[in-house]
C-alpha cells in the first residue's frame, strides 16, 4: 500500500481509457491584468499603500463589509476593518470562531526579522519564498509578505500569542524546509492555535463593541453579483436550514484551502471549498488549481475507512532524521538495521538542505522510495523520521520541551512512542497554493470580491515554504485587506447595500434553494461520502505527487463518469429546514466533483513540472522538476463553463510573471 490510492472502495469503477489534449477540454481567453505598481518589486507596497483613495472616519460607518471565514485571515480582516469603523457582518460555519482551522498549524510563523546574526533579511526572504514557489507566484507579492512579517510578530505578541522565547528572553526561533536560516517562531507545536486564538479574541472585542456582527453555524451557498460588481451573499442556517441573503458594499472570503477534495487530507473534515467554488461560478476565475501541495511528514494511510490522514509538523524535520532501508523489502525493526544499512536520502541527494529540503522535494523523494520498495511499516507506504541522534546530543527534555504534544499527537493515533522508535511518515495531499484569483490588491476578477489566505493564490507559487501559510494569512487580514477594501469601497461613498427584493438577490436565493431540493430529491443509494471517497481515489492515482498526460486525461474521463453518477444516485436523508450534515457533505462534495475536473484539466494544460505539480514527462535526468520558463511562466487564471454553455470547454486567462530581484534559476538543494 502506498499514500496514493492502495485503498481502494470495492465498489469504484473506473472509465475506459480515455485520450484528451488540451485543445479538447480548454480555450485561451484573453490575458488578465494583476495590477502591480510599476516600480521595482520591493517598492509597490509602499507605493500602492500611498496611492489608495481613503475613507474618513466619519464615513466609514457608511459602509458594510462581509466577511466569510473566521480564521486568520478572516478573523484579522474583520476585526481590523472592525476597529477602523466599518460595519462588518462576519460569518462561519463553526460555533465560534476559534474553531477555524487555522488552530491546525503547528510548526511556527515566518518573518524576516532578522534577529540572528544568521545573514537573513527581506531580500533573503523573498529570494527563498520565490525560489521555493519555483517561480510560479508574483515576486511584489512576496515582497509584501516578507515586509509586512515584522509587524505581524509584533503585532500577534502584542495581542496575546505565547511566542517561544530564549533565555535573555527574545522570541526564540528555528529553521523550516527550503531556507538555511532561522526565521521561524513558534509556540511549541501550537503555533496556528495560539495565533487563532489571540485572532478570535481580536475579533471578539469588536464583536462587543458592536463594530463587528458575528454570525456563526452559516454557511455561505452562493455570491450575490449585481452591475458587475460582488454585493453580497446567500447563506444557510446550519442548524434551521433557513436560507436567507445578505447584501453588503464588498465582500471579502477567507474560507481556506481546497485539499480535501482529496477526501483523505491532513485537513479537518469540515474544511471545504463551497464558498470559493461558488464564487468562481459566479465569475471569480480559478488560479493554477493543479498546484497542491503533499505535505511529507502525514502519517501513512492504514484503512480505506481511515477518514482523513494526520499532520506531523514540518517543524519535526529540525531534529528529525528521515531514512529507510537500503535494501528493498527490508522487515526487520528500525531498531534492528544497523547505520550502515540505511539510507539517508535526503541528505544523500541534498546534502545543503539535507532534511529541510520545501515540501515538494522532500515528498517526491519519499514517494520515490516508496514506489521502489524501500517502504516500511504493516504495509510498506511510509519511510522513518528518527529523533534517535537528536536525543542523543541534545538530551531526552530538550526534545520533549521542542515537541512534547506532537509526539502525543502521534502516540495517541499509532500506539508508538516516537521517543524509542521512529516515526513513520508519508506524502498527504494538504495546502492549495491555487486558489481564486486576484490582483495585487486582493480582488478577484468579480469587482467588489477580495480574497485572504488560502482561498487566494498568490505569494506561494507551485510550492509554499512551510511557516509561510500562518504569515500569509494574518499579512491579509491585518495588514492587506484593510488597506485594499478601502480603497475600493472610497468611490462608492453614498452609494446603499443592494435592496433583499432585487432580482439578483432573489435569483441568488431561488439558485441556492433549487440545487438543496435538487440533492434532497434525487432519491439514489449512496451516501455523499462514498462518492467523495470515490474521488480522492481518483485524484491520488491520477493527480498525486506525481502526474503524466494520459493519467490527467483518464482522471477527467473519470470524474465526468463519477459526477454523473453522482447526480443520478446520491442518496440525502433528512429534510431542508433542519440541521441536517448529510446534506452539507453532499453540496460540498458535489462542489468538489465539479472543481476536480477543472484540477485535472490544469494539470494536463500545464506542460511542464514546477514546484508540486510533477509531470513525469518533464524531469530532468536525476528526477527533479523540469520547468518551462519559455511557455509556462505565467498563472493559469480559469473560468468554467456555464452548465447550458454550447462550448464545454474551460477557458484559461494568463498573467504573465516576471521577476527582476530574484532572477529565473533553476533550483538546487544539493
């Protein structure tokens, strides 16, 4: 058994084998603008930011602003605007707000502070952060992030997180995969949920000084966009079932990631993409959807019933040791193998970055020796991380101080004491550095529709550098977005929220009800969660850490074979107007029937390897990823068919990349 589909539902069929180029299931549209300063990179923050128009105190009251998602960037978002003094209506589906899943993130939180005398600054960051991304993300982007990181330490210790801190008492760090300094802080391995919980606090307080109106257990269904511009949302109660819109001056989402479309990710299972999936049907183009990261350090799968895998935090890899044995099909304990009968591969290919190695190298490079035979464990679909060396020269209590819950974590899911033996890891599917697009001001092709955190896709390119994803996120929300809503909402001063009688609300809500009785009446014989099973089986084996033509090809003939199936018999218990989960995991995963398509269609249009999306047909001759600057430096910004359309076919928009601080390379780990 491997990561990637050795699982399998007894009752999954596969099509026959299908044969599309790109030509059959994509046209070219015209290129799409992404509105960056022109000025060098690392001076259009601070040029945009003295450019926006400014709303006056006194105004701000005048406007209302969405907010969907509670998490970081949500969180942050609402809460900034909040205190800034719009009126912001804030929604989630959880039953607070800290429930978000930004509390997941372990490892720590990025910032080019440079406290160190290790050599690292901004420039150093972004060199990392664009090079990681493998060139494959907006290198203004990376210069805010990196700019913006200091004010985010600063200001996520001021409100409460318990940041690490060293004997003299600065804010201690550590290292992370792809840099070779020590940038990373950390809370132990909670770092995402001391953030979030300092975040929802944040928030919270504006909730009691009535700048911020909190509703929770609702679920945004659709996007209401009326004159060309985003207005407002449908939402459902989760627990009446009662449908209602609300309309607004600009709505931002914050709704996270898309990787459990996978159905087995290191994500919660309640994480989802319905709000930015529905965004896009509305017109909000989808960028680079095929990029996913697999995240090396999940625990192996055991069960085709096992509901999603576990993240072990990257975090790990400081002290960790990652090996398997040098001989193929080896049974004995990892007590039993001797120093001179392992292989230490990472370190043996990358000897610079050795186990920090980004994310993509690292799970490629187990994935290869997995699918060599070099596997360990009851079903031979993980490879070891050993902390043996580390207790060794560090001593048992300082390993412990590092990551005592993560080594809990893994005890409570395996029944090991990772302590005496190794840990054993594998390739998860877990961040989507696709997402909806947006400019450099955070908006999406929908005028009046802003994005923050990992529903957008900018800053990581085709692979993100771990403790890159808690920063992007509180970038946004503290730090982008209140900037950048402003500066769309100024022209609009005078101008009222959309009545609920228009007629774009009311088909908003009439679409929203129609597609629920739709999933409610189709009367079939399975349940939402087999056909999502179905997928991610779909997905692993023909979109996984590896990917070919003629795979993405038969994965699409099999997606369009499964989403018909689907329509035809899922079977939905319980009525509309009550709380009622099934129905939820049914519109989701009928969401992710339909994104799925358009991931495979990505990964076929792009030819080329870049990051984490791994073409085998473009490999250099000691297996890493051979990129096309000359064709493929550039987004992919996606617009799907309308479901009446004559022409099928997807339509991509391009926005060319160019990068002049961290010149095109072709990276080396070595």
């Amino acid at each position: 058994m491997t990561s990637e589909d050795t699982v399998t539902d007894p009752t999954t069929t596969r099509a026959a084998t299908a044969s599309f180029t790109p030509d059959d299931v994509r046209t070219v549209g015209a290129p799409v603008d992404g509105r960056v300063p022109d000025v060098p990179a690392e001076q259009a923050w601070a040029d945009r930011r003295l450019h926006y128009p400014l709303v006056a105190p006194a105004n701000r009251r005048k406007f209302t602003v969405i907010v969907v998602g509670t998490g970081l960037a949500g969180a942050g978002a609402a809460a900034a605007l909040g205190e800034l003094g719009y009126d912001v209506e804030c929604f989630t589906i959880h039953d607070a707000p800290r429930r978000a899943h930004s509390v997941a993130a372990q490892g720590g939180i990025n910032a080019a502070r440079a406290r160190k005398v290790d050599n690292d600054s901004v420039h150093r960051f972004v060199k990392d952060t664009v090079k990681g991304g493998d060139f494959r993300g907006r290198e203004a982007d990376a210069y805010r992030l990196g700019q913006e990181s200091v004010r985010v330490i600063d200001h996520m210790n001021a409100i409460g997180a318990p940041f690490a801190r060293e004997y003299g008492g600065e804010l201690a760090t550590r290292s992370f995969g792809g840099v070779q300094v020590s940038r990373t802080y950390y809370t132990r391995g909670q770092t995402g949920q001391q953030l979030q919980v300092a975040g929802a606090n944040a928030l919270l307080r504006q909730v009691a000084r009535g700048t911020v109106t909190l509703h929770t257990r609702q679920e945004m269904l659709d996007l209401v966009v009326a004159d060309g511009r985003a207005q407002g949302i449908v939402v459902r109660d989760l627990v009446t079932g009662a449908v209602r819109a609300v309309t607004a001056h600009a709505v931002v989402l914050a709704t996270g990631g898309y990787g459990n479309i996978y159905c087995k990710s290191t994500l919660a299972k309640n994480s989802n993409a319905t709000a930015a999936w529905r965004a896009h049907r509305r017109g909000a183009h989808f960028a680079n959807p095929a990029f996913i990261q697999f995240h090396p350090t999940a625990l192996p799968l055991m069960s085709q019933w096992q509901s999603k895998t576990i993240l072990m935090s990257e975090s790990l890899r400081n002290d960790g040791r990652i090996w398997v044995p040098a001989r193929a099909d080896d049974d004995r304990a990892p007590e039993d193998i001797p120093e001179s009968e392992r292989d230490y591969y990472l370190e043996r290919r990358y000897p610079t970055f050795g186990n920090l190695t980004p994310r993509d190298v690292a799970s490629r490079a187990a994935r290869e020796r997995i699918d060599a035979g070099f596997g360990v464990g009851p079903l031979k679909n993980a490879v070891y991380l050993d902390f043996a060396d580390a207790i060794a020269r560090l001593g048992r209590e300082t390993v412990v101080a590092r990551y005592s819950n993560l080594f809990h974590m893994y005890e409570q899911a395996t029944g090991d004491d990772p302590l005496s033996t190794p840990m054993r890891i594998a390739p998860g599917a877990h961040f989507a550095m696709g997402g909806l697009w947006s400019d450099y001001d955070m908006m999406t092709s929908v005028p009046g529709l802003f994005v923050g955190g990992e529903v957008g896709w900018g800053y990581h390119g085709a692979n993100r550098l771990g403790a890159n994803s808690l920063l992007s996120a509180c970038v946004d929300g503290w730090f982008t977005l209140p900037y950048a809503v402003p500066g769309y909402l100024a022209p609009l001063l005078g101008t009222r929220v959309l009545p609920h009688d228009d007629p774009a609300v009311l088909d908003a809500v009439e679409a929203v009800r129609a597609r629920t009785e739709r999933l409610l009446t189709t009367g079939g014989t399975q349940g939402p969660d087999r056909f999502h099973r179905r997928l991610g089986e779909i997905l692993y084996r023909y979109a996984g850490v590896t990917r070919t033509p003629e795979g993405l090809a038969q994965g699409i003939a099999e997606i369009r074979a499964l989403r018909e199936e689907f329509w035809r018999d899922v079977r939905v218990l319980g009525e509309g107007t009550e709380l009622n989960q099934e129905l939820e995991r049914a519109g989701r995963v009928a969401d992710y029937l339909e994104m799925a398509e358009l991931l495979c269609v990505d990964g076929l249009d792009r030819d080329e390897s870049c990051g984490a999306h791994f073409r085998a047909d473009h490999q250099t001759p000691d297996g890493e990823a051979l990129r096309d600057d000359t064709t493929w430096c550039r987004v992919s910004a996606w617009e799907s068919p309308a479901p009446d359309a004559p022409d099928a076919r997807f339509v991509r928009h391009d926005e060319p990349l160019t990068f002049q601080a961290v010149p095109l390379q072709t990276r080396n780990y070595a």
